[in-house]
C-alpha cells in the first residue's frame, strides 16, 4: 500500500461546480497535511495546510480532515478554469519529511 | 525577489557526463530538499538537509551527492548521468522538517 494515495483522474468538472480531491494516507501518526497545486511546466505551491480533525476554510478552498478513516480531502467552491492542474496531496509520515501523493488532474469545462 | 531559485532552469548533456544543479534560498529557512518528478508527474524525496546535516538520504543511486555549504544553500552533483536520470529535478525549503515547503522553479535534466 502507498504511504499517500490520489486518483490520477482526470477529475472533470463544469465552471462553477465543486471540485472534490480525495487522499488517503497508510500512517496513523501523521499530524500535518498539505494540498498543494501545480499547473503544467510549474514547480508545486501551497494551497493550504491543516493539522486538526475537520474543517479548514480559506476562500473557495475548504480542506477536510479525517483521521480516524486517514482520508484528507479539499473542496473546489465555484470552480473556475485557471484552477484547472494537477493536485498533490503531502503527508508528514512521521519520516522528518512529507511523502507526497501521485497528485489529481483537475480540469474545469468552462 | 525570487525565495528559492534553482540554476540551471534546463540541462541538456550526453550519458555518462557529470553535471552540478545549484539551489539557493533566501528565506532563512534551517531545512533544504531535493525532488525527483519523473513523468508520471510523481514527485519523490531524495534528500533533505537541515542546518546543514544531512537527514534523508533516500534510496537514490551513489551517482547523486549532495552539497550543502551553508544552510542558504543545497547543491546537487550528479556523476555518470544516465538516460533514467532525465527528469525534473526541484529544490524545496521549510523552516523545519515537515513543515510548508516553498519550491524552486525546477530544473528539467535531459539526458541524451
């Protein structure tokens, strides 16, 4: 089993809807998770990180955390298509580093 | 100005050749990465350094050594260069380990 797990996708969906990006991880101990995203040719930025069990809100982006089921997941609101790349999931893994996970296409239809 | 800046953007160079990618980081961040993305887009841990120390060394082939002369810094030497070793390589920084990573542009190494 992979220490972080994301569909490959392509994940498709029209402008405007919500874009859901899931990922498991195989730790128990991890305590950190990151979401970053990168478009294509690009080096991977931060979205937002999240260290408690929940919600996190920050604009259209919403992370969700689970650690009981180990699933992190981040919610699009009203996409658009300049969100349209590929979505990486990153776990401390209790390595002294993140592990991160395959990543998710994400395309937005305009 | 840029926080962490990897030269050279591109590297084109034959098999067998050796060749040096350097990072710096003007962040006053303790803790320096490097990342292989092949291909598929995956994107996988090769070292980590922090104050200078190594900390990961992951299962990557002898032919890689990493250089850090202060924690500002984090080279990367590669020897022998194979047809496998083509990729993007990243540079990342965070302040501590397991912390938000800030990357570099990348450095796309083609091996001919």
């Amino acid at each position: 089993q992979k220490e972080v797990e994301q569909n490959s996708g392509p994940l498709s969906v029209p402008e405007g809807a919500i874009a859901s990006l899931n990922c498991t991880y195989s730790d128990r101990g991890s305590q950190s998770f990151f979401w970053y995203r990168q478009y294509s040719g690009k080096s991977p930025e931060l979205i937002m990180f999240i260290y408690s069990n929940g919600d996190k809100e920050d604009g259209r982006f919403t992370a969700q955390l689970n650690k009981a089921s180990q699933y992190v997941s981040l919610l699009i609101r009203d996409s658009q298509p300049s969100d349209s790349a590929t979505y990486l999931c990153a776990v401390d893994t209790g390595r002294r580093a993140l592990t991160f996970g395959s990543g998710t296409r994400l395309q937005v239809q305009p | 100005d840029t926080a962490v800046s990897q030269t050279p953007k591109y590297l084109v160079t034959q098999m067998g050749n050796d060749k040096s990618i350097k990072c710096e980081q003007n962040l006053g961040h303790d803790t320096m990465y490097w990342y292989k993305q092949d291909s598929k887009k995956f994107l996988k841990i090769m070292f980590s350094y922090n104050n200078k120390e190594l900390i990961i060394n992951e299962t990557v082939p002898n032919r890689f050594s990493p250089k850090s002369p202060d924690k500002a810094h984090l080279n990367l030497h590669i020897n022998s260069l194979e047809l496998g070793d083509s990729a993007v390589y990243f540079c990342a920084s965070s302040e501590d380990l397991t912390d938000t990573q800030y990357f570099g542009p990348g450095t796309r190494l083609t091996v001919l």
